[in-house]
C-alpha cells in the first residue's frame, strides 16, 4: 500500500467514526512512524509501506476511531513548542494553557521588583503532566520552580518530563496548597474547572475524570485552594488561573474573599494581585 493509499484510507475512515481532524490525525500518525514531516510524506505519495510499518499504523488508527486521544496514541503532547511525555494518568496539556506562561513572562518583564539577582519561587499547583511548571522554569532560567500534585501517577509523569528537558524540580504529593514546603511568590493553578454536569467530547471523556470536574459550578477546587492561601503566614504576590471565561466574574469574587484583586485577563487566563 503506498502513502497516498493508506492517508486517504486512514482519513476517511476517521471521518465515518466522527474525527473532525480526520485527514490531520491520519497524517500526524504517518509522521510518527516514518520520522519525517508531512511536507515529505506529501511529496512521496507513492512510497510503498512495509509490513510492519502498516500493522503498527493500523492499531493506532483503531485507537483514534474509538476517540482516544491523539496524545495517548502518540505517548507525547506538544506545549509552547516542547514534547511532554502524556499518558492515561494525566490531563494532555491544552493550547489555552500556553497563555499563562505568556502573560507570566510579560508580568515579570515589567514588574520592577523582580530582578535576575532576585529569584521569586513559583508553583505550579496541580501540575498533572508537568508542562506549565516545566515550560516556567525553562523559559525563566533564574527562577525556582515547584511541582505540586495530589496523585502520585501524575507526578510520577512530571519527574520523567522533568528529567526529559534536563531540570531537577522538586515535586511534592500535597492536597492543592496544603502544607507547602516555602513561600511563593507566584502560583500558577490550572485546576479542574469543568462543571460535573457539563457534556465533553468522547477523547475528552476518555481523560481523568479527576483533572477535569471541578464541581457543580467547576470551582470548587479553587475555592479550597483560595482558603488554603488565607491561612498562609506568607501569601503569594500573584495568582494566576485557568478557567472557562462565564466563570471568570465568579472565580474573581472568590479571589476578592481571600484579599487579591484581579488585574488581568486573557481567553481562559486570569491574574489575580494581593492587596
């Protein structure tokens, strides 16, 4: 069977099983098992594939069809440009998440009290895979990073992405915020926000259903961790959030009952300030 055969193939039967990314999924996976990129792939359509090639490329296509994620598939997700190891323990890192670390970047670009010689300690609260927490330390070099997560699987998944780029953050099991090990300067809280009756998509139901429900309203998680942050001998200068945007007036108001006010906001992304 040649390229072109197996792509057209591959993608329309996607299309027949509800893939809306059908003829992308199909070319993704023909990237992975060739190691080359599509504009190659798409130049050669009449290279044959092997054996072994085809058998491997079929199976994956059967676990596409069935609506699993595209990540799991590929034991990998990309985030602000870097492959983080993914698998069924943890949440894949979504692109509305890249915000934070760019809106993170221009805070502390413009904040004149932080400096290079003056390192801030940062968390990344509910850390999942570790790809907010890991991109922050590796796009601010001079800063320390902490990785904090309630499931020792997903932690598990952090240190490996952790050892993947080259960084030795520490990683703590802790329930949200509770008993942290150092004052925090900034914590960075990608929290389950998903209201428990709201319908998701079938590749997003076959993720952790604890990464993703966060009660009635979706806010439960934050507010524990907005009472947690009360109780602080040393409360964090900055806040940042990810939540649904008919969330965010909600989300504010509890922000406003644990003394931060909010300073900005950016898609799913907001900054709340102490004080």
């Amino acid at each position: 069977m040649t390229l072109n055969q197996w792509l057209s193939q591959a993608a329309n039967g996607l299309k027949e099983a509800g893939i809306g990314t059908s003829r992308l999924d199909a070319l993704v996976l023909l990237e992975d098992e060739l190691d080359r990129d599509r504009t190659w792939i798409l130049a050669h359509p009449e290279t044959i594939l092997q054996g072994s090639a085809l058998q491997r490329l079929n199976k994956k296509l059967t676990r596409r069809a069935k609506h699993e994620p595209l990540a799991y598939i590929r034991g990998f997700s990309e985030f602000y440009g870097r492959k983080f190891k993914v698998n069924k323990r943890v949440l894949e890192p979504r692109p509305e998440s890249e915000t934070m670390i760019t809106l993170l970047k221009n805070l502390l670009h413009h904040d004149s009290l932080i400096s290079e010689d003056s390192p801030l300690k940062i968390a990344d609260i509910g850390t999942g895979s570790g790809a907010i927490g890991i991109t922050t330390a590796l796009e601010l070099h001079n800063h320390q990073v902490d990785l904090y997560d309630i499931d020792a699987s997903c932690l598990a998944v952090a240190r490996h992405n952790c050892a993947l780029h080259e960084l030795r953050l520490h990683c703590y099991k802790r329930d949200l915020l509770n008993r942290p090990v150092r004052p925090y300067g900034v914590l960075l809280a990608n929290l389950p926000y998903v209201p428990d009756r709201w319908k998701i998509n079938q590749a997003a139901a076959m993720e952790p259903r604890i990464a993703i429900f966060g009660g009635k309203d979706g806010l439960d998680l934050y507010r524990r961790m907005f009472e947690q942050i009360k109780e602080l001998p040393r409360q964090p200068k900055y806040i940042f959030t990810e939540s649904l945007p008919p969330q965010h007036q909600k989300l504010t108001k509890v922000a406003k009952k644990a003394g931060y006010k909010l300073t900005k906001t950016q898609d799913f992304i907001q900054l709340f300030e102490r004080g």
